[in-house]
C-alpha cells in the first residue's frame, strides 16, 4: 500500500502494510525502529490508560485505553493539565506524587480517584515511573493507569454479603433465644390478665408490660429483616393500590406541620411483595423524611415503570440492576439533607444521626432488607439544605388471575374431642402454649423434643389430631420429626414455630402438606385461630 512520501515495500518483505515506518529503499530493517513502532502498536492496544506528562502535569502523550476509561480524546488532553481528571480535594495528593517522581521515586499500584468527561467519578489503580532524557536527568513521568472501579463495586457487594451472612447467623441465634422468653413472658402476662382479683393499677402495669413486650418482639423483627432472615408472605398487589391504601395511615403520622402529596403514574402496577412489609418501608421513609423536616415541609410519593437496559441502572452500592421491567416507588422530602460523609453508612444497622433516644437505627437498615427480600433495589440522593430521595425498584410481574372458590372454613368448634401434641425443649414456652390450649378446651400433651413426641404418640396408638412442634430443638427437631411422622402418621397435620424463621428453612421443607408456621412470640388469638384452621382442613379432607 503506497505510503505518501515513502516508497512502498517489495511484496516480499515481512513488514509489508504493517510497518510503513520502514518503507526505505535499504532492504534491511531498522531495529531500534521495529522496537518502538512495536512499542507503540503495544500501548495502543493496552487495556490500561498509559499516559506521560512533564513534571508540572502537562499531558504530553494518551492512548486509545486513556480515551476509553476518561472519555475525552487525545486531541482534547495532549497540552492539557492532568487537573482536569482529578477531583479538586486530591488536588495536593498529585503535588505530592509529581515531587516523588522528580526525587527518582516509583510509585507502584497507589489506589485513588479520578473524574470522567462525564462528571462520574473512577477508582483508579496508578504505578507511574520517571521519564529521563539522554543524559538521565528526569524530564517527566509515565504512568499507568487500571479502572479498578468494577472491582470495587464487586468488592463492596462481597463484602456486604459478608456482612449480611454474618448478621443475619447472629440474628438468628439470639432471636431464637429472645423471642422463646419473649413468647414466655407474653404467655404468663396473657394468663394474669385473666384474673378476675386484679387490681386497675396492676391491670395498667400488665398493660405497660405487653406493650414493652410488643415493642422489644419488633425490634427483633426488624433486626431479622435487615439480616434477610424473616419469612416473608408475598402475594402479587397493585403498587399503586397499596399506595393509595396507606396514605392515610401516613398522614396521621406526619403531624399537622407536613404536607404530604401523591403523584402515582397512571395504571396497575403488579408487584410481587409482602403487603405488611410494603407499609413497613413506607411507614420507615415517610417518619425518616418528617425527622427530617422538623420547622415542616413537603414529602412526595412517587410511582414510575421504567424498562432497565444492561448497564443503565446501579443500586446504591454501584451494582448494574438486572435488566427487565420494574415499578419505581419514590419518597422524596424537602428537609435537611444528608451531609455526605454519613450517606454511604445510613443502611447499616443502628447507625443513626438522630439525637440519643429518638431513633433506634434500624428503620432504613429495615427498609433495604424489605426491599432486598424482594428481590428489588434501592438508591437514595441527597443534598444538604434541599431534601432527599429515596427510590425502590421493584421487578414488575403479570396481573394475578381472578380468585373463585369457596371462602375460608369455619373455625372448629368441637374442641373438647380434640387431643393435641405440643413440641418444645423450652420448658416455659411449652408450658405457655400448652395452659393457652388446655383454656380453649383441647386435650393436650407436652414433649421436649421429637424422640420424645414419638414415644408419646406410640403410647396412644398414633391418636393425635395436631402436632405443634418447635424447629430447633435438641435430640430430634421440628423439621426431623415432621419427615418422621409424615412416613409413620401420613394424616397427621403439623404446625410448626419457631423464635427465629429462616427463609432457606420454610424453603427446603415439604410445603404439600401447607404447613402452618407460627413466629414467636405467638399472639393467643392467632394461636387459636392457626389452630382451629388447621383441625377444620383436616376435618374437611377427612
């Protein structure tokens, strides 16, 4: 191929089209000349940013990897300032490194902060090296440069996963503890509140006592869904119905001082949650927003669809949101802003800005595990002075189909002819929900673990109409017992509770026989009521 100027290479050279630099008459190659043309092929096809620039940081060189990862071309930075790409708080950090590399230093896979064409910011992982002229006094430096921002988004999620695993297995553990005293403690305030004798002053302490109670259950509740470790009960809802059902609700609880607006996008917006959960996060955002309003203000709920392309959404840990379409809930507010160096931790669990005792640090914490369970992202923008946005994606499913059938069963009335078997190694809980039964007229058994439940059942051929078992229990638990009587006693309904569910657990378990599951502490009411559900199913299907 005629190169202008130069005379093309016979068609027999080796270096014909490739390497023009060479096109002489002198049939023989100049190999310091192949070594720099092949240098240059070398940096041009690197996947890092290679760049040179002189001591005051002007660019004097920037290859095609450099246009790639900063979007600015080499025409736009070759006599430019390095400035440009560095955010103005690192400003003296790159002093510091162009005074090292005149003293003849390296520097060798320094992690720091550069900024995009387009205003993004990029973690970068720099080595740079002194550039020396014939005679070695230094003239400049070289650097390479790696985006590592990816890295960091993937290190940042590992992490997080690390730290959701790790909490979630100590919520669970001290949630099964807690929640069996809890369970206790409720039981025996529920059989003291029956006492006729009972003073008013000692009927208002009782009162005080299962509010105490109630508030220290949802604590842990809400420590279980931050650690994505409570059972959820999704059911597909129209996110703008749900919205619309809970306006109320949140209007009482903003005060007179706030102002409080909807702007729903017109249309169904079918989403697969649990109903309780979804007023859980926007009761959690609209009291978060009023705190932050204290002299008043406006807060926003907004509804949005979008359709997410690859790569064109990030939660707020940089991570792409799967493509696909979503239903966006928004709370925005008017208030005071989230100054920047709390923003990155405002969904760790109990950090909180507010004053001691006005916040537990659990509410946004609460919020993400909601969101996360059901399989949606969150983000949040803020700026001081001029309010905060959160938005929640959330994948969008089909319309359910219209429910017929008869209603629900009549609850069982025939109670004195029904024997039950409880199952619990906790003396106190066994003994809670063995008197509440025996109170509603059952004929009940205690066991304290599976073994011991089977040898009883042996010992009465079997005549038992409902099992309540605990799950984790010593010697055999609930889930082992359940395999074994499904193989010794097919019809025999089963119920189970627990202190501290697990998803994976209610999951891996055999759902055919819908398994009743009750979270302790265990209302009386829903206690009887699971209860005389479960014996009607079996009296129908009998």
């Amino acid at each position: 191929m005629p190169v202008s100027g130069l005379t093309p290479f016979p068609t027999s050279t080796e270096w014909r089209l490739s390497l023009p630099f060479f096109a002489r008459k002198n049939p023989e190659p100049d190999l310091a000349a192949v070594a720099a043309v092949r240098l240059a092929a070398i940096i041009e096809s690197s996947d890092d940013a290679i760049v040179s620039k002189t001591l005051d940081g002007t660019i004097m060189s920037w290859n095609t990897a450099a246009e790639r990862i900063f979007g600015y071309s080499a025409a736009e930075m070759i006599g430019s300032s390095v400035y440009l790409l560095i955010p103005p708080e690192l400003h003296a950090e790159e002093q510091d490194i162009l005074a090292r590399i005149a003293r003849g230093e390296h520097v060798a896979h320094f992690e720091t902060t550069r900024v995009g064409r387009d205003g993004n910011r990029i973690a970068i992982s720099l080595s740079i090296s002194p550039i020396r002229d014939s005679s070695g006094s230094i003239i400049g430096t070289s650097s390479i440069k790696r985006d590592t921002t990816e890295r960091k988004r993937a290190e940042a999620a590992l992490l997080q996963a690390s730290k959701m695993e790790a909490l979630g297995a100590l919520a669970s553990g001290l949630a099964h503890d807690f929640n069996n005293q809890l369970h206790a403690l409720s039981g025996f305030a529920h059989f003291i509140a029956r006492d006729t004798g009972l003073g008013a002053a000692g009927r208002q302490d009782l009162m005080e006592l299962q509010k105490t109670i109630e508030r220290m259950a949802s604590l842990t509740r809400q420590l279980l869904t931050y650690a994505r470790q409570q059972v959820l009960s999704p059911e597909t809802l129209d996110l703008n119905a749900a919205v619309d059902d809970t306006l109320p609700m949140l209007r009482r609880v903003i005060g007179s001082n706030l102002t409080i607006n909807s702007s729903l996008a017109p249309g169904p917006k079918w989403v697969r949650v649990d109903r309780t959960q979804l007023v859980q996060v926007l009761l959690n955002l609209v009291i978060n927003a009023r705190d932050a309003m204290p002299a008043g203000g406006e807060l926003c709920i907004r509804t949005e669809t979008h359709e997410v392309s690859p790569g064109q959404v990030v939660d707020r840990l940089g991570v792409p949101v799967e493509p696909g379409a979503y239903a966006e809930l928004a709370v925005s507010d008017s208030g005071q802003g989230i100054r920047p160096e709390h923003l990155p931790h405002i969904f760790e669990p109990f950090y909180t800005t507010k004053e001691v005792g006005q916040g537990t640090g659990l509410g946004l914490a609460t919020v993400e595990g909601i969101v996360s369970q059901s399989g949606g992202r969150i983000q949040v923008a803020s700026s001081v002075g001029r309010g905060t946005t959160f938005r929640i994606l959330l994948p969008l499913t089909r319309e359910p189909a219209p429910t017929t059938g008869p209603g629900s069963p009549a609850p069982e009335r025939a109670r004195s002819r029904r024997r039950l078997l409880v199952v619990d190694d906790e003396e106190p809980v066994r003994e809670v929900v063995v008197r509440m039964l025996q109170g509603q007229g059952y004929e009940v058994l205690g066991a304290r673990h599976g073994e011991e439940a089977l040898t009883y059942l042996e010992q009465v051929g079997g005549s038992v109409d409902l099992v309540i078992t605990d799950l984790v229990m010593p010697v055999m638990g609930g889930r082992e017992l359940t395999a074994e009587l499904r193989r010794r006693y097919p019809n025999l309904p089963v119920v189970w509770m627990s202190g501290h569910p697990s998803e994976v657990e209610l999951r891996s378990a055999d759902r055919t026989k819908e398994l009743a599951f009750l979270q302790k502490p265990i209302p009386p009411g829903v206690l009887s009521e699971t209860i005389a559900r479960v014996l009607q199913r079996r009296r129908v299907g009998d």
